[in-house]
C-alpha cells in the first residue's frame, strides 16, 4: 500500500479508479447496504483464539477507544494533515473490520479513498455519517457482544 495520497490526476485511469471505489464503498445516502455488524467475525475469531475472554477485551478496547480515534480523525481533518488524517482512518477501519463492523468499515475505506486522492473537504464531508455510524456501531457491540449473558 503506498505510503503518499493518490493523486488521480497523475494518470488516465484516475476517473475510472474513482468510480470503482465510490462503487465498493457505500455512501451516505447507501450506506445501509452493509450490516452494522456481522457477528460471525467476533465468533470466528473466539474459535480461533481458543479465548473469548480477549475477544472480549479486544471488543471492549475498542469501544472504549472510540472517541479517541474518531478525535484523532476529526482534528487531522480540521487541520488538514492529511497524512495523520490518512493514518487515522486507516487504523480505524482495519479496527472496525476486526470486530466485525462492515458498515464502518466501509464509511472509513470512503474518507481513506477521498483522503488518498487529496480530496480533504470530500473527507470531511464524509465524516458526521463516520461518527453517526461509529456511534451506533458501539452501542450495537456493548448490547449485543459485551453485555450479552453468554460473554458474562
């Protein structure tokens, strides 16, 4: 993965790569398409690890970091540091995928995309629907993974 933005206007391909991640990646107004969570990930990966008790952890890390990395993201964005802005919303989504959060993950492959084509306002733009989602993603994982009574 490179470690500079895209910038699309560097080749002929630019516009036909756009098109394709805008097609990948949901946007506000399709964001639905994604399920808030899968909850396959979470138990695949207690089966994996032989230890619900880190998954656990992991998942509670996770959300009691949130305000952090979204902070982190938000401010990048407002003083336009795209590469701590990009850093930040790559973290964040591989974070999201990992607890099996498909739909964040894909509002944050969104701002990654706009952010690797130097599109810093496009990302901005995208990131109240980030925050909503986000937002939602962790209430939906303290309800139903970490406050269920099976995880107890």
């Amino acid at each position: 993965m490179p470690t500079t933005p895209y910038d699309s206007s560097q080749d002929s391909q630019g516009a036909a790569r756009s098109e394709q991640t805008s097609a990948v990646c949901p946007d506000a107004g399709n964001a639905g398409a994604a399920p808030l969570l899968d909850p396959t990930v979470l138990e695949e990966l207690e089966q994996e690890l032989e230890d619900v008790g880190t998954v656990r952890a992991f998942v509670s890390d996770y959300v009691a970091f949130w305000d952090e990395r979204i902070h982190r993201l938000s401010s990048s964005l407002a003083e336009e540091d795209a590469k701590a802005a990009l850093e930040a919303v790559v973290n964040l989504r591989a974070a999201s995928t990992m607890v099996g959060a498909p739909r964040l993950s894909a509002r944050a492959s969104r701002i990654e995309g706009f952010l690797r084509r130097f599109q810093l306002r496009e990302a901005l733009g995208a990131l109240p629907a980030l925050e909503r989602c986000g937002r939602d993603t962790v209430v939906e994982l303290r309800t139903t993974y970490l406050l269920t009574s099976d995880c107890l």
